[in-house]
C-alpha cells in the first residue's frame, strides 16, 4: 500500500508570503498533482490570509521536504493528512 499525502497550507499574511510560497510550489511542481487556492473576497475587501490544499506526489521524504520548506516561510502553517490506498 502507498499513501496519498494532501497538505493544508495556510497562509496567515497572503501579500507578503506568496512570492516566497511560489517560489517552493515552482520547486516542487512535479510533486503536486492538485492545488486548491481559497481565500475570502467580496466587493472591495480581500482577505489578507488563505489556504491551498495540496494533493502530493512522490515519495514520503520529498514531499516532507516540500512541507518543510513551506513552514520554513514567516506567516506559513502546513498540516498533513495521510490516507492509504492499494497501488
């Protein structure tokens, strides 16, 4: 059995952290399969915080390795769901 790895990423000051966010979601393309953006907007008002919902790919270590390098950025909070799944 292998596990699928989804990361709940939240990000707590958007405008700040996001281009240091991008740039580790660039270095870890091959290991995303989805993301989810979500973030509150109404009529001229956009929340300063949100969340991506990550759907990994690859081995545990790498994808370790890409949670760490998101928590590693100021105003970043990564939490992990494991589920098993037959290959």
């Amino acid at each position: 059995m292998s596990k699928r790895i989804i990361l709940g990423v939240n990000i707590s000051a958007r405008t700040q952290a996001v281009p240091n966010v991008q740039t580790v979601l660039t270095q870890f393309g091959c290991n995303i399969r989805t993301r989810l953006g979500l973030h509150e907007a109404t009529d001229g008002s956009c929340a300063p915080g949100g969340l991506l919902i990550l759907d990994t790919y690859g081995d545990e270590a790498t994808v370790g390795k890409l949670a760490s390098a998101l928590e590693a950025i100021e105003g970043v909070e990564v939490r992990k769901m494991e589920f098993e799944r037959q290959n």
